[in-house]
C-alpha cells in the first residue's frame, strides 16, 4: 500500500494512488485541467503526471505481461444496488 498526500491532506491509500488521489481531487473541486505530478518522498523529480480527469478515468491492472493502464470502473453503485436489494429482502 501506498499512500499520496497534497501538502498535509490525505488524499488515498492504496495500491494505485495516484489515480485514486485524481479522482478524489475531482470530488473535492479541483480543476479537471490541472496536472497531477506525482514523487516519491524525498525526490524532486516527477515520476508520473497527467491532467487529473486523465488520471481520473484510469487504473491500472495486473496482466501476464506486466500492469497495464486500463479504464477505470466506478464499482460504488454496485455495491450500493447490492446493499439496497439486501436490505430490501431483509424488509420483505
């Protein structure tokens, strides 16, 4: 797990951070233009960058080949339908 910060905020912890920190800044307001520079602690040279609604609609995935870029998919409103229909029969 990793972790990605904007000055002192938090923005995600996880695996894919810096795609997980583009999506959460587009939910907190940034600009969908800005561009998302991410380093390693400590180092003053940009590892990856992209504008944020780029790296917003990305994540990445494991293959036989090695990780690759692929499109990100919202799974939220699928857990939440999930929820709702068992919380439905829980009331039935």
């Amino acid at each position: 797990m990793f972790t990605a910060h904007w000055g002192d905020i938090l923005l995600a912890t996880s695996r894919t951070p810096f795609f997980d920190s583009a999506r959460k800044l587009l939910e907190i307001g940034a600009e969908p233009t800005d561009l998302l520079i991410m380093r390693h602690q400590g180092s003053s040279t940009p590892s990856l960058r992209a504008r944020i609604a780029v790296a917003a609609k990305l994540a990445v995935s494991d293959t036989r080949v090695g990780p690759r870029y692929v499109p990100w998919v919202d799974l939220r409103g699928i857990w939440a339908k999930t929820e709702d229909d068992a919380q439905e029969r829980r009331v039935s």
